[in-house]
C-alpha cells in the first residue's frame, strides 16, 4: 500500500445502478413487462434479489424464476432493449453523485466506473457526462466473472496501475461490496433498494449528498480501520 497524497484515496471506484443513477425501477419495470409477454409470473421481491448481480446469472434466475422458454442471453438482450429505450428518454442520476464526481476530478482524483450493466446500456449514461468523467470502464461484458467475485474491482485498479487498497469503491449492493471488499478496496456502502449488512473494510453513509473529495479520504481511512461508522 503506498502513502497517499493528501489524505485522499488513490482512486474512486463507482458502481453505477443504483449508485451513480437509479436505473434499478426500469430494470424491474422491464422485467415484468417480460414476465407478461412470455406468460411467466414474477414479484417485487424476486427482482430485488438481483440488485448487483452479474446479467448472465440474472438471466438464469429470471429464466428459471418465471418458468418462461428464453436463454438466459436472450434474456438480457430482450432487457437491454427496454431499459436502454428508458435510459434514452431519461437518465435517473441519484442525488449527489455527478457533484462528488466533478469535486473528484477538480481534486485530481482518478474515477473508474465498475458495473455489471453491458456496455450498451452503460454508453447512453457516459454520454451526459463529461468526457473525463471516468479514467477506466469495466462493464459486466468485459469480465469472465461478474460481482461478488472480486474481478470487475481487480481489473479497475489495474487499468488505473494502482494497488485496490488505495482505492474507495462506492457500492449499493452486498453483491458489490462484497466484490471490492474481496479485491482489497474501501467501501463506502450507500444502501438504496436493498439493505446491505456490516462487513470487512465496509463503511456506511445514508446518501452522496453533501460528500466531497475530503470526505472520500477519511471515509476510506475508516473503511480499511474498520470502524464501520456511517459517513459525514
């Protein structure tokens, strides 16, 4: 681990649904809309269980979930179709995330965006950003294994030549927070649709409102302590 310059991580790590914008309603909107195109059933509930999952392996539990007659490829492509549409029309950005980006690059903070989405869903969100937003991009198409393995964090912290404990990944999900805990990064957690329990190197904060560059460095400095505490 090497020292940091002025107390701030090396590098922040964001996931995007349901961190940076909350695309997760299209998600479950779409996949009901599946569910009553090809005669399946479905519940609120199911769909929450894949918060943060890999879209392959959602595929598979949508497949076996709804007992409907797709791969679990066909699945995900006939989803991107509908959430790519919404995301088009609209991008749900949550509150607080472009301004803590912004306040991260004009403090010279590198950001990688690590996500499970592919990467045509990920494109229309990276066009309302500015071009610089993000050094790296590691979708769930570009990964031979998807979160919770530790992967999609190992190959961000690569891309940017940076050892993973000098980076704070920013999550949603224990799906998520268990792949950065795992490769070696801080983890802010930001619980949004679903709740997220204590774990190693895991610290909490209600929401990104409010939160700057200086608060990413001491919350990733309580993070590899291992307080817990929740966030400024």
């Amino acid at each position: 681990m090497t020292e940091l310059i002025g107390g701030l991580p090396a590098a922040v790590l964001w996931d995007m649904d349901g961190t940076l914008v909350d695309t997760e309603p299209y998600w479950i909107a779409c996949e009901f809309a599946m569910a009553e195109r090809h005669g399946g059933t479905w519940s609120h509930e199911q769909a929450l269980e894949l918060v943060g999952n890999d879209l392959l392996e959602s595929g598979r539990v949508i497949r076996d979930g709804m007992g409907i007659d797709r791969t679990p490829a066909q699945i995900v492509e006939e989803l991107l179709d509908g959430v790519v549409e919404r995301v088009r029309d609209e991008v749900p950005w949550r509150p607080g995330a472009r301004e803590l980006l912004t306040d991260l690059r004009d403090a010279g903070v590198p950001c990688a965006l690590v996500t499970m989405s592919w990467r045509r869903f990920v494109d229309p969100i990276l066009e309302q950003l500015p071009d610089e937003a993000f050094d790296i991009v590691v979708t769930g198409d570009a990964v031979s294994a998807g979160k919770p393995d530790p992967e999609p964090y190992l190959m961000a912290a690569r891309g940017l030549g940076l050892d993973p404990q000098d980076c704070l990944a920013i999550e949603d999900s224990g799906t998520g927070a268990t792949s950065a805990s795992a490769a070696g990064c801080g983890v802010l957690v930001v619980p949004h649709h679903v709740a997220v329990p204590p774990g190693e190197r895991r610290v909490f904060a209600p929401g990104l409102e409010g939160l700057d560059a200086a608060a990413m460095g001491r919350l990733h400095a309580e993070a590899l302590a291992g307080t817990g505490r929740a966030g400024a």
